[in-house]
C-alpha cells in the first residue's frame, strides 16, 4: 500500500515486513538521547549499555506490536531503500496504553517492571490530555537516516501523513509529544500547534496537535 504522496525520486508507503529491522536501527539512533527515554530506562554514564540494551527491547517490541494490531508503520523510501520512518496509532485502535500482555511481559522482563509501568503511565497521561479530540493518530516515532539530515525528509514523510489524516474521514488530526525546543520548532512550522505542556519527572515536553483539514473533500 502506497500512500499519495511521491517526491522527486522519494516515495512514502507502508514498511515490509523485511524493513522492520532497519526501522528499528534508525529509531534507535534517532532516540538514543532522548531525555524522557533516558530518565525512564535509568540511563547512567557509567553503564550506558544497559540503557541502549532496554531502548532496543523497548523498540524491538513496540513495532512488533504496531505491525501485529496493522497501525501504521510508515517509511520514505529512496530507490527502494528506507531513509526515514514514522510509527503511528490510531487513538481508537486496539493499541492502548498497556497493550498486550505479552508485550507487557516482554517489556518488563527485557527494561523492568518500574520502567515498563512508567512508560505506560506517560502514555495515559498523553491520552487523556486529548480525550477531547475524537479519534487521532498519534505520531510515536519519527526518524531519518542521519546520513540524510538536513535534506528535508523528515518534512516529505510529514507531508505523508497528511494524507493519511485526510483519507481517513473519522480523524480529527495528527498528534505528537516533543521535549527539544529544535523539534518543536520544526513541528510548528508543519502547521503543528501547542496544544498542553505536561511533565515527566524533572522532563518537560510539549504535546503539539495539527487538526485535519476539514476543507478537504
């Protein structure tokens, strides 16, 4: 399944399953350092490979999930290879915040009771902050091959799923939570607005919302 949305020699469509694993490597890279991910998995200077050991487990399982419950898990593609990918859920979907139990199981037993539980409870606080917006997508992860930074393609698949709010009548936008002020500023300048600022621990973030065009027909 290919979405709308093609761009000089880029493409945006739908990972394959054979994708996942380099979905996964430049979620990784993307996430690495960041701080709500760093203060849950009990990053430390001293032992940093424990921390990167639970960040892969946590994103081994999540695109296990979002690909068994068909969210979508989409990628920009250049000459048949993957240069970017944006792993998204639909609010009403079967993906809930404590998702299936095995995946809890898993999760607890690769990055820890605690750390599992508070993952959990960050996105129940996400969730009910927009609990007034219908149904939503919610962009979990969005990463571009650091060899391609600066070319614009986090702003191409952007673009991309614009189109899949617009095919999807019942959706009322697109939303996201950001803690860098650089990434905020460039959601902002995607039609993106401010919609709540929330705290984790010592972590603050802001939860930004684009609501769906509805000139479009």
């Amino acid at each position: 399944m290919t979405t709308a949305t093609q761009t000089d020699a880029y493409s945006v469509q739908y990972i394959s399953a054979e994708d996942i694993s380099v979905a996964a490597s430049l979620i990784y890279q993307a996430y690495h350092d960041d701080p709500v991910l760093q203060q849950v998995l009990n990053y430390t200077e001293h032992n940093p490979a424990a921390y990167e050991k639970k960040l892969r487990a946590l994103i081994r399982e999540e695109l296990n999930t979002f690909w068994q419950v068909k969210q979508p898990l989409i990628g920009l593609y250049r000459n048949e290879r993957l240069k970017a990918v944006a792993c998204v859920f639909e609010s009403n979907s079967q993906l809930q915040a404590e998702r299936y139990w095995h995946w809890r199981l898993k999760l607890m037993l690769s990055a820890g009771y605690l750390q599992t539980n508070q993952l959990i409870e960050k996105e129940q606080t996400i969730r009910a902050a927009l609990k007034d917006q219908g149904n939503y997508y919610f962009l979990a992860f969005i990463a571009v091959d650091p060899h391609f930074h600066g070319q614009g393609l986090g702003r191409y698949l952007l673009r991309g799923l614009d189109d899949l709010v617009k095919n999807n009548t019942a959706a009322s936008g697109m939303a996201v939570f950001v803690t860098r002020d650089q990434h905020i500023s460039f959601f902002h300048s995607e039609g993106f607005n401010t919609l709540k600022k929330l705290m984790f621990d010592n972590i603050e973030g802001e939860l930004l919302l684009k609501l769906r065009d509805l000139s479009f027909k």
